[in-house]
C-alpha cells in the first residue's frame, strides 16, 4: 500500500531534481576555477533558454491587438468623463 504512493512521489522528485543534478555533475570536478565557472554559466544559459518559452508566430498580429484594444480603452475612458455625476 505504501509503495503505491510512494514509488510516484520519488519519480517526481527524481525528474524535478535532475537538471540541477545535471549541473553540478558535468562542472563540479573542474578544477580550474574560471573553467569551473564558466561551465556552471554556459550550462545556466543552456537551461534558462530550454525554459524559455518560444517566441510568438505572430507578432504584428499582437501589435494590432494591443492598438485595437488601446483604441477600446479610450473610448471607454471617454464615455466614462462624459457621464454627469451629480446631477
């Protein structure tokens, strides 16, 4: 009963640890200390770039969505200042 819920918390564990393990196994054993540290930078690069989410297809797209919007609020903000209150 108990290996039922603990064999896929390890797994979990064991996939959410292994980039870091990953680092520090391939740089630790340089003995170089600017080799070592230049190693550890390449290796961050490398993983903030796979986390990095991709690029929209569609940027323009994005730009006359903003615009479209922009102009939206505006004209909210405007029918907004030209209600009386007090009245």
């Amino acid at each position: 009963m108990l290996l039922k819920f603990a064999l896929p918390a390890l797994t979990a564990l064991a996939i959410s640890t292994t980039p870091v393990a990953a680092l520090e196994q391939n740089c630790r054993f340089i003995q170089a200390k600017a080799d070592r540290e230049a190693c550890y930078k390449r290796q961050e690069d490398e993983l903030a770039a796979k986390r990095k989410p991709p690029a929209p297809a569609g940027a323009s797209d994005n730009l006359q969505s903003l615009r479209q919007m922009r102009q939206d609020d505006d004209a909210v903000y405007r029918s907004i200042n030209n209600i009386c209150r007090g009245c």
